[in-house]
C-alpha cells in the first residue's frame, strides 16, 4: 500500500512537471460486455489487454463516461473500479479490472458504450492517454420468463388428459435486480367460450431463478373435446404468455355391440356384447332399455366395472314377453353417457292348447271344442293331432297340418263314441318345436227315459302339465243310477195301481257289437279365428 501511494505521488510529480503537448493516444481492448438494469446495479470484472506496442511503467485511471450509438454522452451512470493504478503493464499484458456500476431508472434500455480513460506512463517519462471501451447493455425489465410447457401430472408424456386427471404448467422466470418484484400468474382452462377452470396468484419473484407452477384439475364433469390451457405471467416491466391445446378424453370408448341370438323362445336367455377400449379401471352403470312397438316392457340398470385394456360386458335382454324387441343399452358414469347402441331381435311364443271342452250333442255324439292361444304376432304353422281310446282301443287317431293366426284359435270336432263306457281323449299341438298336450276322459251315461242327460266338462292343458278330467264321469253316473232306480220304483207302483190298463210297448235293447264298426270318421275340423290378442294373465 506504502508503494502505491509513492508510486502514485511521484506519477503526479511527473503529470505536473511534463507538458501537455507531449501526450500521445492509444488503447486497451477487451471482450467483455456489461448487462445493467436499469435502477438498479451490477458487479463483476472486465479483462483489459495492453494490446499496444508500448509498455508502461504506471497506468493510472482517470475517469469514465457513457456514449449512445449517436456518440452523445448519458448521464446517469455511476461507476467504480478497483485497482485505479497498475504498474509494469507491459505490452499484450492483461489486467482484470473490478467494477460496480450503478443506472438511474430514467435511462431507456439499449445498447451503449462505456468510456474508460487512463494516463499511462513508459520508463522513459512519456505520457500516453490510453482509452478502453465496454460495451454495456441497459436493460428495462428486471426478469426474464423462461419458456413454459405443460403435461399431465399422472402420465408424463401424453398429448391428451384423461376426466380424473391433472394437468400441470409451469415456467421459469429469471429476476436478474437485486430485489423481488411482484408479479400476477393465472392459468385457465377453456372449451367453447366457457372455461371450466381459472386461478390467480400474486408472486414474488426473488433476485435470481423463480419456479411458477399451476395444477390443473380435469373434473368428471368435464365433456370430451380439445380445451384451450391459458397461462400468464405479468408485472410492470412485461408479460408472458403461454397457451396450449390440450385433448380431454374419458378413457372409455364403445368399439363394438353385438348380439347372441336374433331369434329366441320365449323365457330363453339372450344377451348382447358390448366391446370395449379402455385405459382406466372405472365404474359404469349398464342400462337396458327394451321396447315392443314403441312400448317400454323393461328397463334395468346394473353397475359393472370396467379395467383397462379391452374388456367384454355381458347385458341381459329380456324374453319374457314375445314378438319383435328393441333394446337400447347405455353405458353412463354419474349420468354421463359414454357409449351406447341398440339391438333387435325377435321373442318366439310356441302355440299352446288352452283349453278343452265336450258336449254330449246325441245319445251317441260328443262335440269337442278345443282352443288353441297364438301368443305372437304372426302366423305360426302347426300340426293338431288327437287320439280317442276305449277298452284299450284306438276309435280315432290323426293329424292334421294347420296355420294358428295371433291370438284365439278354436277347433270342434264331433265324435260317435260308445255309450257305458269311459273313453280316453288326448289332443295336441306341434309348433315351433314345441309340443302342447290336452289329455282327459268322458263317460257316456246310457240314456235313462224319459230324462236326458246332457255332461259338460271343460279340460285345461299348458305346455309343461297334462290335465285329465276324471271322476266327474262316475259321479254323475251314480246320480243317474238312483234317477232310475226311484223312476223304476214309481212306475211298478203306478203299474199296480192301474192293472186293468194296457201297457205300453217296451223299447228292445239294442244288440251289443264291436265300437269299431260303428262310428264313421269325423268331420273335418273348422278353425275358428279370433282376432283379438289372448289378454295376459
């Protein structure tokens, strides 16, 4: 320190006693460049080269001054530099220079350039004016916003969000002062003129690199579509703006809907296969909705899960009523629909005997009345067979081929059948490889003068149970028995009482012969149509 200010006094001592005229310019070179904000300061250190011919035993520094690109002089610059006097600064020597400079807020940011003027002193007691020049760069805002990216917080890397999720932004922003400066970041997120999300936040950035980081929720609520990412950055010294499109998916997708049966009985199972995509595992409700002719007949709703990957669901369709159905079936999540479609398919009824009824029309005839029920909506071809038994013999036995229209359809039929005896009947229907059976027995009272006896029994058959009708016969048959006895009884009394009178003419028992030989072949059955539907039970 003693050296310097020796050195330093004797440098004055020879200023002072030298001439101006003997001074002569030359330069020191550097390539370093200095960034200041304005209103605010900066430190550092700048490499200064003797890149002259000369080399000096003292170099003293002067003083400083800023040029704009015009050459006209600004003010408002403060400068300091450590050291202020270098001895032996030989040529192509370089020193490091320190500096503090400091900007008023006043000054326009741009590109200028630093003065810095030095006396320099050879061995030989000449004096050269050394000039070095620095280009300095004023800058207005004090941060610098990095670029900002954005991606989805659960699977990095994807270019669309699944409802669920969250997106993330972010950005980092660079305070190059020496103090915080407040700033305002908000980032939205928007389809169609209506945004969905939107938050706001004050900021301090600190001197040096800040983190900015936003969280985005994808709600549930949220319809698939393209959405528009805002995001912000703004102070009094500038703004930043960052958007992005961004795809919102909800990671469940209908790819097919197919159908086990076209054509089913009825009470058969059915049921449709809904194919699906997924990238989630996730809970849906099912809904089936199935009409005929424009008519609701079920609707279900079933929750069922759903994994990632391709996954089959199974949905129930109903078959409990018959003719042409049409479900709708939707796949929803808190009422939000993410798949649907709808198939056809046809519910088949088999034709059934619903009932059997006789008649006793003559001594010797019965009249059948069988009703048959076609429970669908078309057509149905069939074969009616019967079969007539007694004593173990068959009287009548045939088939015959027949077109049941929808609803009622009735059939009569008139047989000879003998008298005293109890005669087995069964009849039956074949459609739709379904087989309807109606089975009972008769008994026909020998005719008792001068009362006739006229039975009606009514059979009732269904596809799975056989009804006989038995015992009624009999017990009519025993009340006719005693009908007899007390008209026998009545007549021998009468026949006493009236001895003188002359009797009548007793009718001879017919001879007994074989049943066979005595009935002829039926009459062609007549189909008698009802158009209305059968009513359900």
């Amino acid at each position: 320190m003693r050296k310097t200010a020796v050195a330093f006094i004797l440098l004055m001592l020879v200023m002072a006693l030298l001439p101006r005229s003997s001074a002569q310019f030359v330069s020191f070179t550097t390539n370093d460049e200095i960034t200041l904000l304005r209103g605010d300061y900066s430190s550092g250190t700048i490499m200064l080269t003797n890149a002259g011919g000369f080399s000096f035993k003292v170099v003293s520094y002067q003083k400083f001054w800023v040029e704009d690109a015009d050459g006209n002089k600004i003010s408002g610059f403060n400068l300091t530099i450590k050291p202020t006097i270098f001895t032996d600064w030989t040529s192509q020597k370089t020193y490091s220079v320190s500096y503090n400079i400091s900007c008023a807020s006043n000054v326009s940011g741009g590109t200028y350039t630093l003065y810095l003027r030095f006396l320099a002193y050879t061995a030989d007691n000449s004096m050269y004016i050394v000039h070095a020049t620095v280009p300095l760069h004023i800058i207005e805002s004090a941060l610098n916003f990095g670029v900002a990216d954005a991606y989805v917080k659960e699977r990095p890397g994807s270019s669309y969000a699944l409802n669920g999720e969250t997106i993330v932004v972010f950005s980092h922003v660079d305070n190059i002062g020496h103090s915080d400066v407040m700033v305002e970041a908000s980032v939205s997120l928007s389809s169609g003129g209506k945004v969905y999300f939107f938050e706001n936040r004050t900021l301090a950035m600190k001197p040096g690199d800040n983190l900015i980081r936003f969280e985005v929720p994808v709600g549930y609520d949220l319809p698939e579509g393209t959405y528009r990412l805002e995001y912000r950055i703004g102070y009094d010294g500038g703004s930043y703006r960052y958007s992005r499109e961004i795809p919102v998916r909800f990671g469940v997708k209908l790819v097919g809907l197919s159908l086990q049966s076209d054509v089913v009985k009825l009470g058969e199972k059915n049921r449709a296969y809904l194919t699906l995509l997924s990238e989630r595992t996730v809970g849906l409700n099912l809904t089936v909705e199935t009409y005929r002719n424009g008519s609701l007949v079920s609707n279900t709703t079933t929750p069922v899960t759903v994994k990632g990957g391709t996954d089959v669901i199974e949905a129930e369709l109903p078959t409990n009523v018959s003719g042409n159905l049409t479900s709708v079936i939707e796949l929803t999540f808190d009422g939000r629909i993410i798949g649907s479609g709808k198939v056809s398919y046809k519910v088949q009824a088999p034709p059934v005997i619903r009932n059997v009824t006789y008649e006793r029309v003559s001594d010797e005839e019965v009249m059948f009345k069988i009703t048959m029920e076609n429970p669908n909506y078309e057509e149905v071809q069939g074969e009616f067979g019967y079969r007539i038994v007694a004593d173990g013999n068959v009287l009548y036995k045939d088939s015959l081929q027949s077109v049941l229209k929808p609803g009622t359809n009735e059939v009569s039929l008139k047989f000879e059948l003998p008298v005293g005896k109890v005669v087995e009947y069964e009849f039956t229907l074949s459609a739709m490889g379904e087989t309807s059976t109606s089975k009972g027995e008769l008994y026909l009272q020998p005719p008792a003068p001068p009362t006739t006896t006229t039975t009606t029994t009514t059979t009732t058959a269904s596809n799975t149970t056989t009804t006989t009708s038995s015992g009624a016969s009999g017990g009519l048959w025993i009340g006719l028995v005693i009908v007899a006895f007390l008209l026998l009884v009545a007549g021998a009394f009468y026949y006493t009482r009236e001895g003188g009178k002359s009797k009548k003419r007793a009718r001879p028992k017919p001879k007994r012969r074989s049943p066979l030989g005595r009935f002829r072949r039926p009459k062609e059955p007549k189909f008698k149509e009802n158009k209305e539907l059968p009513k359900k039970k």
